[in-house]
C-alpha cells in the first residue's frame, strides 16, 4: 500500500469493515528499514511507547526503561519478539525507540492511530467531557435524593418523638424557622438572580458585570447542530535547536469529544496555511464545521471546505484589513444579542453574549451566509480584593446560514474551539511535559507528539477526564495500560 493511501478521510469517515485491533491498524505502516537485522518491528515499538506514554513516561529514556523492567506476559501482548538464545522475549531500548522515532512516515502513522480511535469511538460511542460531567451530577443528584428521604423518614419519627413534648417547645421551634426564613429571604433580596440555563442556583452580581434578557440566555454546555472541527497549530519548544524555530505541528479535533482527528508536522520554511489545505482536501466534511483561528481565515480554505460539503467559521482580525474593515462598519450597536450564556465558578463570573446579521456584500470570501460580534465578559478579583470587569470582543464570518447554524450554536462553535485547543494542548505542554521535553533528533519531537495524541485519544475514549490523574493510576497496572490499548496478556 502507498505510503498517502491513507489519509484523514479514513479518521473521520471510519470504514465498518476495516480492521479493528490495533496491530492491524499499525501492520499498513511501511517499514523504511532493511529487512535484515530488524529485531523490532514498528508496531511492537509504537505500541511500547504508546505504552509507556499511558504510564506516564513522558522521554525516550523513561519509556526505555519503563519496556526492559516489564514481565514477560506484557512484552508479548506488545509484540515484542523472544530472543533466539535466551529464549525470553525482550523490550526494544531506548536508542531503538529513538532511532524508530524519526525513520517512520508520521504523517501516515497519525492517521493510522487516529483511524483506529475513530473506528473504537464509533463502535463503543465517546461522550463528551460536558455529557460525563452531566452523568456524575445525575449520579450525584440520585444519591443526595436517597439521603435526603431517609433523613426526611428520621426527620418524621423526631417529630412525632417531639410531639409529646409540650406545647411551648413546639411554638418555639416554629418561631425559630421563622426567624430562619426570615434571614433567608434577606439574603436572597441582596442577590442577583441568575438567567435560564444557569445550575448555580444564587451568586452575587457585580454592578459592572453586564446583563441581559433573561430570553437571550441559554445553556452554556449547548451541543450545536454541526459537528465542531478545530484546527491549530503547536509548538514543542523544549526541542527549539539554536538558531532555529521550535517544531510545529498542526493538529485536528472534534470539540465534543476532544479526539484528535489528524496531525501534520509543519514545514521551518513556511507555516500552518500551507498545511491545513491539503489535509481538508482528504477530508468527509458532510456535517460538520471547521473552526480556525485568525490566521487560517483563507480564501482558498474556504472554497476547500465548501468543495468538501461542509462549513467554516473564521475569525476576522488585523491580518485581513479590507474583510475587518466591511465588518467593523457594521452597526452593531442596532443589532440586538440573540443568544448569550452566563458561568459562575472557579471565583470568577463569565458571560458570552453574540450578535448576528447578514453577512456584508462584496467580500472575498464565497459562501459566507452569516457576520456575527461576540464579546466576552469576565469579571475577578485582583490581588486587592477589588472586582475587575474584563471584555473581549471577536469578528466571525461563517458559512452556515441562520437555519443550520442558530445564534446560540455559533457561540457554541466559538466557545468549543478554543475550549477543546487549551484543554489538548495544556494537557501536552504540562501533564506530558511536551514543551520541557528536549528530544531534539530528527523526527523525535513529531514523534512524542504522535504518541502523545494517540494516549490522550485512548483515555478519552474510555471517558477519562482527568488525565494526570489516570495517569499515575495507569502507572501501577499493566493489565490496565493494556486494556485501555485494547489488547490483553492473554
């Protein structure tokens, strides 16, 4: 098979008849090394580090060591080979990993990886972190609901026990409760009330904090008609070379579920532009919409995307002055907000709030159906004590008209964009220690980077939301790390 047989079309239209073990799925993987002598073969490798990753081994040294300390019961359920005169089998080395790392054509192994987690996603369906967090507060509900009815069956025989008293203790206590919501309904008149589709009950409002009506809010954990797609780019700084710039790669994913789609490793000589084109030409986007930072707001993306049958969303900025400039002379100000959404927590207050209109005539930009102003109000507590109230305004243009893409699902679109770029790439710089990480071979920081999407995709399929958490779990079970592989010692 051809080295670019494969591409991202296979990760995000998974074919049900292709095969589903991992082994399978890395055996399309062609080997540049002479036959003769090999020991290793490049899924046993990949799947050690894989591996290892999950364990949290986060260098090449680490995850050497990590594979030669390992029983014999789980080098074989990695692939590793026995050795002809020992008769035990053993675990590639760290130079093995390293030299592996930067022979293999990483582009086509990052599809392969992210194929097989779309094909296991698709088979056993990944919930969102929103959805997961929504299971646990069912679950927490229902165990509050069970307590409070037999407190409340307690609360019943005490009143009858109480019942024999006399009368002036009972008058006492009713006088009491009186007082309480008394006070209760005094605090309450200090406090602002929350709009629909807030789940944090009371909270104090600041004056300066913004306010709207309580029609145009909505859910802040909104799930949009259209699937969200996201690219951006990163960089692996710990493997910055003297003189030169740090590796760049270009990463793909779905906002919902936060799975990595495909990943491209970006050219010293040029930038993410001349990459993200090529990878959509390969893509299904049939129902879904690409969402893309300032610097992807392309014309040629936007035919790209448009030839494939799905949408886009660009944010407009300085670097497009003549489109900023068309959507900077609307008048905002007689547009009313159709859709906003308001958060409380981690000591601070957060309200989004999204104007729509027809997009302006005359720009360069084909098919674009919608313009829309979206401010975000954050309101804190500096070192003083004092609140400070914080806005951020954005131009967006987008290709979904009014009847595919509401107000409320831009601003989702918007919001699961950036929600799902910060949560995958502080993962990587800080859990997986990416950005510390000074593997600086050729090939070797691409290659830490697609070890580190194809853990990050097996834990969250597994629906994991706690990834440094799970991880120092992981790290004392191989028939765990093995599990979430999908692979068993037999």
């Amino acid at each position: 098979m051809p080295v670019q047989s494969v591409t991202a079309a296979h990760v995000l239209s998974p074919d049900p008849a292709a095969p589903a073990s991992l082994w399978q799925w890395l055996g399309r993987l062609p080997d540049p090394r002479d036959p003769r002598g090999v020991r290793f073969t490049l899924p046993c490798v990949i799947a050690i580090s894989i591996a290892a990753r999950l364990a949290g081994c986060d260098s090449f040294t680490a995850a050497g060591e990590w594979a030669a300390s390992r029983p014999q019961r789980v080098l074989e359920a990695l692939g590793c080979p026995r050795h002809k005169r020992a008769g035990v089998r053993v675990a590639p080395s760290e130079k093995t990993i390293r030299r592996v790392a930067g022979l293999i054509d990483h582009d086509l192994a990052d599809d392969l990886l992210c194929g097989h987690a779309a094909e296991l996603a698709a088979a056993g369906g990944v919930l969102s972190p929103a959805q997961l967090q929504e299971q646990r507060r069912d679950t927490a509900r229902k165990a509050k609901a069970k307590a409070r009815k037999a407190r409340d069956k307690a609360r019943k025989a005490a009143k009858k026990a109480r019942a024999v008293r006399g009368r002036s203790q009972k008058q006492a206590r009713k006088a009491a409760k009186r007082e309480r919501k008394a006070a209760a309904a005094a605090i309450a008149g200090g406090r602002a009330k929350l709009p629909a589709g807030s789940a944090f009950g009371r909270v104090p409002v600041p004056a300066g904090h913004p306010v709207f009506p309580a029609a145009a809010y909505g859910d802040p954990r909104r799930v949009p008609a259209l699937r969200g797609l996201g690219a951006d780019g990163k960089a692996s700084r710990g493997a910055k070379v003297n003189g030169q710039e740090a590796p760049q790669h270009l990463g793909f994913f779905w906002h919902g579920t936060r799975l990595n789609a495909a990943q491209r490793a970006v050219d010293r000589k040029t930038n993410e532009t001349t990459v993200i084109g090529p990878v959509i030409d390969g893509m299904d986007l049939a129902g879904v919409c690409l969402t893309v930072d300032a610097l992807h707001s392309l014309a040629d993306l936007n035919r790209r995307v448009l030839a494939r049958g799905g949408h886009v969303i660009f944010v407009i900025k300085g670097n497009q002055p003549r489109t900023y400039q068309a959507l900077d002379a609307i008048a905002w100000e007689q547009v009313p907000v159709t859709a906003a959404t308001f958060e409380a927590g981690r000591g601070r207050i957060e309200t989004r709030s999204i104007q729509v209109t027809a997009a302006p005539a005359g720009l360069k930009y084909p098919g674009m159906q919608q313009a829309a102003l979206i401010e975000r109000y954050t309101t804190l507590k500096d070192r003083k004590g004092t609140s400070i109230t914080r806005s951020e305004t954005v131009l967006i243009l987008t290709t979904a008209s009014p009847g595919q893409a509401s107000p409320a699902d831009l601003l989702a679109l918007n919001r699961g964009h950036w929600a799902a770029t910060e949560t995958t790439h502080y993962i990587r710089d800080v859990d997986m220690k990416e950005d510390s990480s000074r593997a600086r071979a050729p090939g070797a920081a691409r290659f830490m980077a697609t070890v580190s999407n194809a853990a990050l995709n097996l834990l969250r399929i597994h629906g994991v939301t706690n990834i440094a958490a799970e991880r120092r779990r992981l790290n004392g079970s191989d028939r765990k790390i093995l599990k979430r592989m999908g692979l068993s010692t037999g």
